[in-house]
C-alpha cells in the first residue's frame, strides 16, 4: 500500500469511529488515490482532484461538486501531514434544489426483484430481493435495514424495531402478513446457507456478515440500468426513491378508500421516522396517480352534497 492509499485508509478508519456514515466515501477516496497515482503524482493537487471529480463526463455540475467536496475533506486532514497537499476550491454550481423523485410503478418493482433474484451467488439473490422488497413495502431507509439485527424481526407479532435511527430515534413498524410470511422465507433460506453466521445481522453477504450499504447499492445501480429503469427527465432511479413510492402509494391508498387523509398524515409520518408530518410532505409528489385518487374524492365529496 502507498503512503497516500494508507493515508486515506486511516482517514476512513477515523471517520468511522467518530461514528459518522460512510456511504459514497469508502470507494471514492481509494478511487481517487488510485487516480492520481495513476497520473504519477503522489500528492494531492487542485487540478488532479478537479479532474476526479468531473468523471463520469456526463454527470451533472451538482455530482461533480459532490465528489469534489469528499476530496476536500480528506486533503484538508492529509495537509497536515503532507504540506504539499494542495486543497481544491470547488468550481461547480451546486444548486440545492431537490431532485424529483421517481415514483416507481408495480411493474417496475417487480423487475428489480426479478433481477435480484438472477444474481448468481444465492445469498446475495436472497438478501437483496428481500431488502428491496421490504424497502418498497415498509418505506424504510436502507441504512435502517441494513442494521437490522434478528431480534429486531419479530416475525409473531408481526413488528419490526428500528433502532438508533435518524436524528437517535427508535420506532416501532407493523408489516403486512405478506411481508412477514417473506421474511421468514428468506429466514428458512438464510439459514440454510449460511448455518454458522458470525453476527447477529439480519440481512447478510455470501460471507455470513452484515451487507454493506456502498455493495448494496453498487449492485442496485447495476439492477436499474438492467432494468432500464429511469426517473424524471431521463435521470437514473434512486435507491432513496423507494421511500418516496411507499409514501405517495400510501396516501393514494387512503384517498381511495375515502379516508381522511389529512387526519392519518401524522401516522405516515411517524411511520417513516419523521421529525414530523411538514417532513413528509415532500415525499407526497403530485405523481398522476395520487392527483386522480385525490380528485375522485373530490368529485365523490360533491356529489354527495345535496
């Protein structure tokens, strides 16, 4: 290992234990190291971590800064150390404004799932088309399913505990019986590959260990562009789109069956973990299928005035 790979690998370690959530980071710090050594430089320079971060060509001037910025970070740690460490000034717009997210339609869950389930390694098969299956039914944050441990699946009482969530918050979910009938298929199976698993996790890779999120995701990344799965304006679908679906699918559930929806907005928003329902809101896009369900109320309500 180089000294500047080795520098950046305890940077990560130190990261981690601080307790923060290395998601992108993990893989773009050692890709980075690997750029600018393979340009033949052992420092890091402004114009080598511009260059970085400007890949892929296509991406947009908001990834780009994003990139940039895990560069920053790490090379205003490392001029510590090496003062010939340059620290690049980010030339990117990066607007705040939130990307739409992509509601994604039954058919298009169901084609994730499928491909999930053709990957070759059976427990990877098995874990990931039941993670997504219950992201898409639950509206949980990957992170939080991927910290799951067993005793948090309480297949019996039907219950799931999310533990130390956003913002330190734990809840309680109630699921579906279809869903509690797949997790304990995927329990049975699970276990019957993986016999003498080393953690507790709930959710685990080929080598019995808690699946790690920047894997999971490289792999759905894979799935969407199989799947050939875009969201709006041509985008890629998002992993954190699933969230979105379950809340917008939700809502028009209850417009459809003439409850008050306004009155059960405060329990979808606890149900997400949100802070509280002024959260939520953002999640409950104008998608075509929930401005109909919302104006066949309408129309019902009208009728029935006399």
């Amino acid at each position: 290992m180089t000294p500047l790979a080795a520098a950046a690998d305890a940077y990560l370690k130190m990261r981690r234990a601080l307790g923060f959530k290395l998601y992108h980071l993990t893989w773009w710090l050692p890709d980075f190291v690997a750029f600018v050594e393979s340009h033949g430089s052992s420092i890091i320079t402004a114009a080598l971590a511009a260059r970085w971060a400007q890949q892929p060509p296509g991406g947009t001037p908001s990834w780009w800064a994003k990139r940039l910025s895990a560069v920053r970070g790490f090379a205003k740690h490392h001029q510590a150390y090496d003062p010939r460490t340059e620290i690049p000034e980010c030339p990117f717009s990066r607007p705040r404004l939130r990307q739409p997210p992509h509601i994604y339609s039954d058919r298009e869950i169901r084609s994730l799932l499928i491909l999930a389930r053709q990957l070759k390694d059976p427990v990877l098969s098995e874990s990931y088309s039941t993670l997504l299956a219950l992201l898409a039914t639950t509206g949980m944050r990957v992170g939080e399913a991927l910290a799951l441990d067993d005793p948090d699946v309480d297949l019996e009482q039907a219950i799931i505990t999310v533990r130390h969530a956003k913002f330190g918050k734990s809840r309680l979910l109630p699921v579906h019986p279809t869903t509690t009938a797949a997790l304990q298929h995927y329990i049975r199976r699970r276990n019957r590959l993986c016999p003498h698993r080393p953690t507790p996790s709930f959710f685990v890779s080929s080598t019995g260990r808690r699946v790690f999120h920047q894997r999971f995701h490289h792999v759905f990344l894979r799935l969407i562009s199989q799947g050939d799965i875009r969201g709006p304006a041509g985008r890629r679908a998002r992993l954190h789109d699933l969230r979105h679906t379950f809340a917008v699918k939700t809502v028009g559930d209850w417009y459809r069956a003439g409850v008050d929806v306004e009155a059960r907005l405060p329990w979808l928003s606890t149900y997400l973990g949100h802070v509280s329902p002024s959260s939520t809101y953002w999640y409950l896009s104008a998608t075509p299928e929930l401005m109909d369900a919302a104006g066949a109320r309408l129309e019902r309500f009208w009728e029935a005035k006399p």
